[in-house]
C-alpha cells in the first residue's frame, strides 16, 4: 500500500487548529509521515517528537486522538518500518505510563466515571473539597497540597481528562484492527500487539480469543509472554490449564508470566507464589527476542508488585525472595520493588505517627532497615524519597539511618 493511500485525509485536518504540548499541531501530519521514512535517523527524529508533543510525559491533547487513526493505518502497512514502535505509540497515547495501573487491569468503568464525575462538578464545590483537603495534611505535606490546590483550574482539568480519555477512545476504535497484527510476521510486531489489546477490557471476548490462537502456536518466548500477561489482564479464567502448562516448563520467561497472569486471576497457589518470589530476587535474563513490554520490561519489580496485590500473609520464603530483591535495585528499579515491600509490610497502610523502630513487627523492622541501607544513588532520587514520605518514614537517609540504630556514614 502506498504512503498516498495509508495517509489519505491526513492533510484535510485543520492541524494548526489543534492543540498539544507545545501549541498548535501543525508539525504532527509531518512527524506521521516521517514514521513511514526509509531513513532510520528521520523516523527516530518523528518518533521522539511525538513522544514530546502529543504524548508530553504521559499527558494527552486534543491532537493525540486525531493522530490515532494514521498512526494505525502505518501500523498495518506491511511497507512501513517498525511498526513495532508504532503500535506501541498508540498503547501510550491510550493509557499513558502503565505504571499507573499495573499489576490490576486498567478500570475503564471507572475512569469513564471520573470523567463524568468532572463535568457534573461544581467548581465551588471542588476548591471546598480541595481547601479541606490542605487543611486535613500534616505539616511535610501541607506546602505541596497547598501549591496543588493553588494550581487547579477546573476547565484545564476537564479539558485533559476529555482529551487523554478521547485519545483512549480513538485507539480503542482501532484495536479489531490492529488484532490483525498478533498474526503478523515479525515477533517484534507481534509482541506489540499482544501488548496494546491488554488494556481494553470492553473488548475482551475478541481479544481473548484472538491470544489463546496465538498462543496455541507461538513458538517465540518474548511474543507468548506479553500474551499471557495480557491474557490475564483481560480477565481469561478459561486460560488456566495453559497458564499452568507454562508454569512447569523449562523457559524462565514464560514461567514469569504465566505466573503473573495466574496471580491476576486470583489463582496464586504455592507454585505461583514460588515463581514470583524467585522472580523478585533473580529475574529472568533478557533473551534476543521481543522484550516484555509491560512495566517497560521490569520483570523482578513485576513479580514483586503482583506479590503485593494479593490479599492475606504470604509464606516467610516468598517474603524472602521480594526483600532479597529489594536489596539488590537501585536507582529506577528500587521503585517498584520499594512499594511492594512497603506494602507487604505495612497492610494497614502508613503507621500515623510513626511509633519507635522496636515497636515495630520484624517484618517491618527488616524492610525499613534494608530502604535505609541501600545507596545514595537511590535515596537522591524525589521519586523514592517521596514514598518513604507517604508512607511515614524519614524522608532523609541519615535520619532513616538513626531511626533504624544505623550509624550516618555509608
């Protein structure tokens, strides 16, 4: 198929009528069609724009859900160079950072009535709730509540929440077609695939179908396994018997993620529980095939967070395996599997105020002790800093250190 015929339209849309990051979308139909160049520094050039354009750190525009549909013929333009990279495009202008909802399914239900939510809203009211809000933080928190409250527009709100939801909307009403692509010929299409038909639960029964025929013949490792996990967001209890298949085998990468689906659907017996907890302290090692797209391919602070979502105590050895883990992350990769520690081992939520470290439980005691000892590197990050804060620990490593009887030197 021709670049005139995949395009056709493109130059009808008033572009420079449209917004994103940066202003007016004039630049966007010519960053589309660079995606489709045969010269791989310009399609580099086009990708990284519309990255910081129309998907600006995760925030969506008006011109976003315009942009869907051309991104999606490319897609499917067997011409077109990695349409990899393409499809995985159109999952970020859907969801954003994945992040944000893993390891539960994306709530769509939920989101549509958030939105909802905003355009019933009465302004007034809002900045009511938000003022109490301010008024209800502890004293760290107050001075970043109060610059949020100061910040919030509610036409600004409203008009993001109906853009990112429409740029939703926009790749949802090309997924029948997109599904196509889980028969492509190149994995690393395929895997993409497999990838964005996860996060649109409205469409399940199609797209479950459409990766249990994947999986009945798949033979690449990277491909199965973003389908299983997908599988398992999108709600396949009928997968089970695969699923379990995967679970005894030999590959350490399908072993992962039939564990992950298996624990999204809420059969997470011991073999399970084994799986993901040797996965939290030695995950399995990077392969010459398509990457696990989902958690931007972190496989021990996935294992770790799906630990964390489950409900009741977990066996001592499974704890061991997410702690042994924590130990060795720094930096980014802490992250996660700080949040699953914290989570495990404070199921109450954060200890307000904060008692004395001995009176805290030895799980407790042994997962603050480790935060405290890991690296500078770590602790300059605001991101991990921040959620020590959340959850009521000193926010400062040196007087974490203290907290814990550490001494300041590290």
């Amino acid at each position: 198929m021709g670049d005139g015929d995949v395009l056709a339209g493109l130059d009808e849309i008033d572009w420079a009528e449209l917004k994103h990051a940066y202003g007016p979308a004039g630049d966007v139909p010519g960053l589309i069609r660079a995606l489709a160049s045969t010269e791989p520094d310009e399609r580099e050039r086009a990708q990284y724009a519309l990255y910081g354009n129309v998907f600006h750190q995760g925030s969506r525009y008006e011109a976003t859900g315009v942009a869907v549909p051309f991104l999606a013929r490319l897609a499917v333009d067997p011409q077109v160079p990695q349409r990899d990279e393409i499809v995985l495009m159109l999952a970020a202008m859907a969801i954003g950072y994945d992040e944000a909802y893993l390891p539960a399914s994306l709530d769509i239900a939920g989101w549509r009535a958030q939105v909802d939510q905003l355009r019933a809203a009465d302004p007034a009211q809002t900045l009511r709730q938000l003022d109490a809000w301010v008024g209800a933080a502890r004293e760290e928190e107050r001075l970043m509540r109060e610059i949020r409250r100061d910040l919030y527009d509610p036409e600004t709100e409203l008009r993001a929440a109906q853009a990112e939801l429409g740029a939703y909307d926009a790749v949802r009403a090309e997924v029948a077609g997109l599904r196509g692509l889980l028969e492509d010929g190149d994995p690393q299409v395929r895997a993409a695939a497999c990838y964005l038909v996860g996060w649109f639960p409205e469409l399940a029964a199609d797209s479950v179908a459409c990766l249990r025929m994947l999986l009945s013949r798949e033979s690449v490792p990277g491909v199965s396994a973003n389908a299983m996990v997908s599988a398992g967001l999108l709600g396949d209890a009928g997968l089970e018997s695969r699923l379990r298949e995967y679970l005894s085998g030999q590959e350490p990468l399908l072993r992962w993620a039939s564990a992950i689906a298996l624990a999204r659907l809420g059969l997470a017996d011991p073999d399970v529980l084994g799986a993901l907890a040797a996965a939290s302290e030695d995950p399995p090692q990077p392969g010459t095939g398509p990457p696990v797209h989902f958690l931007d391919g972190d496989l021990k602070g996935y294992a770790a967070q799906a630990l964390a979502a489950l409900d009741g105590d977990l066996p001592a050895d499974v704890m061991d395996g997410v702690l042994h883990g924590l130990t060795r992350s720094e930096q980014v990769a802490a992250f996660p599997m700080t949040s699953a520690a914290l989570r495990l081992a404070f199921p109450d939520g954060a200890p307000d105020p904060l008692p004395a470290f001995g009176e805290l439980t030895e799980l407790q005691q042994r997962v603050v002790r480790i935060l405290a000892g890991l690296g500078p590197d770590t602790w300059r990050w605001v991101n991990f800093t921040a959620m020590l804060r959340n959850w009521g620990l000193p926010a400062v490593q040196a007087d974490c250190r203290a907290y814990v009887g550490l001494d300041s030197a590290h």
